[in-house]
C-alpha cells in the first residue's frame, strides 16, 4: 500500500482514519486535496479522461489521470446547476442529472445546454447503455427511467422505490443501482 502526496506521515488526513486496500490493489491520491467541489458522479468520456460532476461546485471537471490535472470543462455560472452524474453518448453529448432541480440536460460538443426533462425531481443516476438512456431518481417513491434522448419521452422501468442513486449497467446487460436507505444494490433488464 502507498500513499502520494496530500496524505501526512501515517496515512492520515484531516482526523480520517488510514484507509485499508484489498489485497492486490493500491491506493493512489490522483489530485491534491480541494481541487474539487463536492465530487460525486465520475464517468469515463472523450479523450480518455475521467469526467467529474461537482455538485456543489457547480460545475463539471475532466482529470487526466496520467497527469492529475484537472480542466473546467462546464464552468459555474452556466445553465447546469449542481450537476449530480454525468453520462455521454457515443456522439460525445454529455448528459448531466440536476438533482435538486429535477432537470435532465444535454451538453452539446459546442457546449451549449438545454433542458431534455424538467419534471423528475431527484433525478440522479444515469448511464447510456446500448444507446439507450437511463435516470433513476433518489427520493422516496422513486423511479427508473428510460428517456428518449432526442424528445425527451419517458418509459417507467420500476416505481415506487426509495432513494435508488448511482446506476450503472452490468456486463450482463442489466441496470443496477443501490437503494441507499435500505443498503441494497437492485438489478433490473432494461425491458
């Protein structure tokens, strides 16, 4: 196990206790502390750089993780406000969820944005998968979504959950995502 700069002698970090590693893997601090402002969805995208909404930031960062720099991709100040997860077509358009203003909205490569849906409050999770987009909604009697990326139109997948967030598809072809209130990760197919 190492540790990089930012971490003091010791391994620790503002009180933290030293995070333990599996065996097999290593830990490694890829930024300096408070380069980010409240980092939460992380999606690897165009030009093999990981991709980073910063909540409360309001903005959204690409690392290059060869070299730990960070861009601003998506500055505060623009139409995207308090962006929670992000995901991107094969086109390169980037999806972004607004959790507390209940928007879906696409950032074009001419990075302009606009609203896709502004009716699913707590949109959270997204994620492309075979081209197809998918929102889940992190509140009680929640929902997973299905959105048409062109109009917007939505198909209910799954109702009526509480607080699903993170989704991601699985190598098997199935939507998963946590419950965070129950401490359970849920699958589902996409049909």
């Amino acid at each position: 196990m190492s540790f990089s700069p930012g971490f003091p002698a010791g391994g620790r970090s503002l009180g933290m206790a030293e995070p333990k590693v599996a065996d097999g893997w290593r830990l490694q601090r890829l930024t300096p502390p408070s380069a980010l402002f409240g980092a939460n969805g992380l999606r690897d995208g165009p030009a093999g750089r990981l991709y980073i909404a910063q909540c409360i930031g309001s903005q959204i960062g690409a690392l290059d993780v060869d070299t730990g720099r960070i861009e601003t991709v998506y500055a505060m100040g623009g139409d995207i406000i308090g962006p929670d997860d992000i995901a991107f077509d094969r086109a390169g358009g980037m999806y972004v969820t607004e959790c507390m203003n209940a928007r879906v909205s696409v950032i074009g490569k001419d990075g302009k944005a606009r609203v896709l849906r502004g009716d699913l409050p707590g949109a959270n999770g997204i994620t492309f998968h075979q081209e197809r987009l998918f929102v889940d909604e992190c509140r009680l009697g929640g929902r997973l979504l299905e959105i048409d990326p062109g109009s917007g139109a939505i198909r209910v997948i799954v109702e009526d959950i509480d607080l699903p967030n993170a989704l991601a598809a699985g190598p098997d072809g199935l939507l998963y995502y946590p419950l965070v209130g129950a401490g359970e990760i849920w699958r589902v197919h996409p049909d």
